[in-house]
C-alpha cells in the first residue's frame, strides 16, 4: 500500500517587523498538525514549509528607517522569525526566504509559464494602492476614504504594469469548490470565498523598478519587478523543486495551506488561479484560522496599544504555557481574544490539577503500594474500551485540524481518570493489592495515551510525562501560576 504523503504549508509572514501573537498561532498550529502527522504517517512522510516574506514596499521603507540596507533589514527580521521558532518548539523541514536566489529563478519560471500559457499582458493602470496592504484597493474596499486594515488613505497611483488574467479561470474554480466543498475549514466561509471567485477581476503582478527597487525582475523586461504577492506565492511549489525537480513537486503536491482570514482572496482566489494557468492541481485544503484579539476583543493595533508580543508572554510563563494556550484556548476557526487571565486558568485546571495531578498521584501509589504498572495486556476490557473510544474522538479531531476541540477531549480523558481514581479508591488501606495494581495499571493505560495525545501540543512536557511513568519516577511537570 503507497504511503500517505503530506505537505503542509504557512503563508510568508512579512519581516517588517517583529513576529506577532497572529504569526505565533499559525506557526504553531502548523507544527501541531505536522506532529501528529508524523506519528501518524511517518517522520519523512510529512513535510513542514514555512519562512518569510522579504519584498516590497513596506520593508524597503522600514529599512531606510532602520539606516541599514535592505538584505541587512531582511536577515535581522527573517532570524527573528526563526529565533521563535526554536524557542516555541517549531519543528520545519525548510525556511523558506524569498530574498533567496534560488527563489528568485524559480519564481521568474512561474512568471514563464503562466507567460507561455498566454496569461500575463501589460496594459497602463490607475488606482488607489495601500502601501501597507501592498495591493490596490477600490472605493468600496476603503472606509471613510481610508485602508480599513491601516485606516490610512491610499496612494493614487497610475503605472503600466503587467496583468494577470485571473478572471480566465473564474468558472475552473467555481467548479473546483462546488466539487470540492470541504476543501475550505471553516466551512461558512465557503459563501464568501465563492463570492471573491465571481466577483474577480484580472490582478496586478508588477511594478515599475524604479518606483520599487527591491524586488525580482521580471523575466525579459528589468524596468519591472514582481508584485510582492505574485512573487511570494509560489514558495509554496517552489520548496517542493518546481521547475527543476518534477518528481519531488509530484510526490509532496497538492498541500495543505494555513492563513489568517485576511488571506483568504490570496489563498483561495489568486494562487489557485496561478496554479491552474501552470497545469497544476488545487490546493488539498486550505485552513483559514482565526484572529487573535486583544484582551478587549479588539483587532489588534500599535494604536490601541493592545499588542501582545510572544517573546514577553514566553518569558512571562514559558513556551509550552503559551503553546497550549494558543492551541487549546483559542478556537481554532473562529476570532478569539488573548486572555493572561484565561491563559492561568485553563493551564492550571487542565494541566496542573487534571493531567499533572493524576500522573503524580498513579506514580505515587504504585511505588508507595508497590505494585506493577505500564502492563498494558494486564487493562481492564471495559476501561480499555472506554479510553479507546475517547482516543478514537481525539484522533478524529486531529485528522480534521480541530485543535483547540481535540485538547478539549484529551481534558476530558484525563478527567475521566481522575474520577475513575477517586471512585476506586486505591489508597485505602482496606483494598487488597491485587485490586490497586488493576485500578493503577488501568491509569498507567490511561496516562500514556494523555501523552500521547498531548504530544503536538506539548510536545516536551507530554514526552517527560511518559518517561516518568515508564520509570515510576515522580515529577512536578506542571507548576501552578498565578
């Protein structure tokens, strides 16, 4: 039997600035999904793409803020991204820099292809563009004459550039989601992306080198570079050898990509366009997360100074604190607030009291009563059965991406255990040991899959608590905060 095979993808978040709580959730999300994936599939079955945007307007100009050079600007900011990384435990297979040469060339035969297939044209344009944004916007997109992502009124700007026609595949992919209606999570918003599809208009893939010094020629034309989108989009079949390595890109595409709802026209609307004028298939899923909120329910903005910084929560409580929160706290598809207070809450009742607390105390017992543990052949069929049916519910949930609902249900799990202990009483000097060696090895079954399950979302702290057990060794794992 041909084994599964699966890529999943981040957007390029820009390096113009520090990496945000919104970059911290998707990174995070992609490596807990890639974790159970590779317990699932396979470690060199599953491959995690994910890195940095380093073109346009906006990091040329922070640079110039900055009095450093651009490729100074990029590397300084590209590090921090990957600095975060290593402290939160993200595990990738590439970062992914378009500052690269060698993105340069194969995002220039992207830009060929779709050329030879008589997709791109150049024709003069005049428009209101959002720096910030780095596309054009119409009247309808601003409110009160201004970006509402940047609330900044946008440039008038008329150039001649080159055009993509997306509006060729407008049908192809109508077709391809009315096909394919689970290829969108969240699934309601499957209307709006439809909408974008039919409302579509050919786009914008260049600018005038002159205005825009940063950024790849285009092929056969230097008084023009890619648009900063059209040029970062094609990371994502570049990683995997498009255009020199057809039996690479062929055994890891189609993938799954993760993005924030701002992202969804990009990710649903523009790059599948792109890949069908390139003869490639759509994209196998596209995960579109929530936003995380200021604790006031708020967007987050510099303005509102409601900005939360994952560098001073780690510090504040610690990686895996944050982690779990970001990935059990947080709905998965749907806005969420940022909440320290929510965050202590749920760390110490789901982790400190239920998880921490049963494994110290089946530890405990076991070497106190002086009983075995760990036999697995030796579990009770009924308790068996019933831990089995909860991992089947959470291993469901992991295969559909529901993150926030399978930490839910391995809370539930650990729950059940410490309802099971309390009822069963294994303490008692009255029970005979044969009775307390069934009721503590049915938990040492139970204890395992916990950490198991817990595994992508905490990875170090769920490999810890497995090793405790196996040694009978008792460990404080999860300090309570306050």
């Amino acid at each position: 039997m041909k084994k599964e095979n699966l890529y999943i993808t981040t957007t390029l978040p820009y390096v113009n600035a520090e990496p945000h709580i919104g970059h911290a959730l998707e990174f995070i999300q992609a490596d807990a999904i890639s974790r159970y994936f590779r317990k699932k599939l396979g470690e060199e079955n599953v491959f995690l793409n994910l890195g940095t945007d380093e073109h346009g307007q906006k990091i040329l100009d922070q640079s110039k803020k900055e009095g450093i050079t651009v490729q100074e600007f990029v590397d300084k900011y590209a590090q921090r991204f990957k600095d975060f990384c290593e402290l939160f435990f993200v595990k990738y297979d590439h970062f992914y820099r378009t500052s690269d040469p060698k993105h340069h060339e194969a995002a220039k035969e992207f830009w060929r292809r779709c050329n030879e297939n008589g997709d791109i044209y150049k024709k003069k344009y005049s428009g209101l563009y959002c720096v910030g944004c780095e596309r054009f916007l119409t009247e309808k997109d601003l409110v009160e004459g201004k970006c509402p992502d940047h609330d900044k009124e946008p440039e008038i700007k008329e150039e001649e550039n080159y055009f993509f026609k997306l509006k060729e595949y407008k049908e192809i992919l109508l077709k391809w989601l009315e096909e394919n209606p689970e290829v969108l999570k969240p699934k309601r918003k499957l209307d709006e992306l439809k909408t974008i599809i039919s409302e579509t208009e050919d786009i914008s893939i260049s600018r005038l080198k002159e205005n825009l010094p940063w950024g790849i020629e285009v092929p056969n034309d230097p008084e023009q570079v890619f648009y900063v989108w059209f040029d970062a989009l094609t990371n994502y079949v570049n990683v995997l050898g498009f255009g020199e390595d057809e039996e690479k890109l062929n055994k890891w595409w189609p993938g799954i990509q993760l993005f924030g709802p701002d992202n969804l026209r990009f990710q649903g609307s523009i790059w599948q366009g792109m890949l069908a004028s390139v003869g490639l298939p759509q994209s196998k899923r596209l995960l579109e997360h929530g936003m995380v909120l200021g604790p006031d329910g708020r967007k987050m903005s510099k303005t509102l100074n409601n900005v939360i910084s994952p560098f001073d929560q780690e510090e504040k409580f610690g990686a895996e604190v944050v982690r779990f929160y970001l990935l059990t706290g947080i709905a998965t598809f749907a806005d969420s607030a940022y909440k320290e207070e929510e965050l202590t809450n749920m760390y110490n009742s789901r982790l400190a009291n239920n998880f921490g607390n049963l494994l110290n105390r089946t530890i405990h017992l076991a070497n106190s009563k002086e009983v075995e543990i760990n036999n697995v052949e030796a579990v009770e069929k009924s308790f068996r059965k019933e831990v089995d049916r909860f991992e089947k519910e959470i291993r469901e949930l992991y295969d559909e991406y529901e993150l926030a609902l399978a930490g839910e249900k391995i809370d539930e799990l650990a729950d059940w255990g410490n309802k099971y202990i309390t009822e069963k009483e294994p303490w008692e000097k009255s029970k005979q040991k044969e009775e307390v060696e069934v009721i503590l090895n049915n938990l040492s079954y139970l204890l395992h899959i916990v950490s198991e399950l817990y595994e992508p979302i905490i990875p170090v702290s769920a490999v810890k608590a497995k090793e405790a057990l196996d040694k009978r060794e008792k460990i404080i794992l999860f300090e309570k905060i306050s």
